[in-house]
C-alpha cells in the first residue's frame, strides 16, 4: 500500500496522472499475483512513457527520477509480498511521505526509508552504492552536455542492474519448486 501513496505522491510532483494507476497492479496482486506481476509490468511501461526527463543531472529532473524510481521498486515489492498494511518498522516512513505532497525531497527520504526498512544492505552494498555516488558526482560533466540521454540511460541503467544483482546474491527470494 506504501508504493501505491508513493507512486501517487511522485505522480503528482511529475505532473502526471500516471501514478495513480498504481493501485490496478496492486488490487490484482492482492487477488493473483500473477496478474499483479502482469499488470505492473504494463504500469511500468506506461509510467517510462508517460514521465519525461531532459537530463538526470537537473534538480527537479533528479527529484522526478529518484521518486518514481523508489515508488516503483516499494510497489513491486508490494506486488510481490501482497502486502496490506505497512510493517510495524515501515510506520516510521509515513508522514515523511505524506510530508512529500509538500516537500518532493521528503518523499525521497520516506521511500528510501521504507526501502531500507525492507532490504536488509550489507555492508558491500552500501560501498559500491556510495562508489556509484561518487561516479555520478565526478562523470556529472561528462555526461551533461547536449544529447547525452543515451549515456545517462546507459549509467542509470547500469546502477538498476546493480541492485538487481545486490537482490539476487543476497538470496531474497524464496525457494519454490515448479510442479510440471
């Protein structure tokens, strides 16, 4: 539920309506998780077309990005687990995202907070997070100059990758065996 208030609140700040069809993937979800899953993956799509960005290294472009970007992966989550109601730890997130309608930095800090409060980071993940930092930090000239989408979308596609595989090693995902 967390990443469907999330998405709305980013939608709104993007000046888009598109956040507000985040409650479809998570109602199927709660129903059959599949269709969920389906349905989010379509949501996802809309949402890359319906949300424009000039360059990431703008601040209200950077805003706009890191906001979606979070309420995506707190609503996938939210897909994935079918979750209802927010977790006890996850409370504390709250009225810094109800704070977001206001101030778009607070709905950053209250999805990180969420995200954090459910992905347990070791310590390898937080250094090469804080080296990706740094490489946006240092590359900023390099890659803001006209025309430069395909090399951000190539460095922000990269940093996906990377908490993609931080998931996968380490070992989130319950087992379960296919029935053929």
């Amino acid at each position: 539920m967390i990443g469907v208030l999330l998405s709305i609140i980013a939608g709104y700040w993007a000046g888009t309506y598109a956040g507000a069809l985040s409650i479809v993937p998570w109602l199927l979800s709660l129903k059959r998780r599949d269709a969920g899953l389906v349905a989010f993956f379509l949501y996802a799509i809309y949402l890359g077309n319906s949300v424009q960005v000039s360059t990431v290294y703008s601040y209200s472009s950077l805003i706009a990005v890191l906001s979606f970007s979070l309420a995506l992966i707190v609503l996938l989550d939210d897909v994935l687990t079918g979750r209802l109601l927010p977790g006890r730890r996850e409370l504390i997130a709250v009225p810094f995202i109800l704070l977001g309608a206001l101030f778009p930095e607070s709905l950053i800090v209250g999805g990180a907070v969420v995200l954090v409060s459910r992905v347990r980071f070791g310590r390898i993940a937080g250094a090469v997070l804080g080296i990706t930092i740094v490489a946006f930090a240092l590359l900023r000239e390099t890659l803001d100059y006209a025309g430069s989408a395909p090399a951000q979308v190539a460095v922000t596609a990269a940093v996906g990758v990377f908490v993609i595989l931080v998931i996968l090693t380490r070992k989130m995902f319950k087992k379960t065996v296919l029935k053929l």
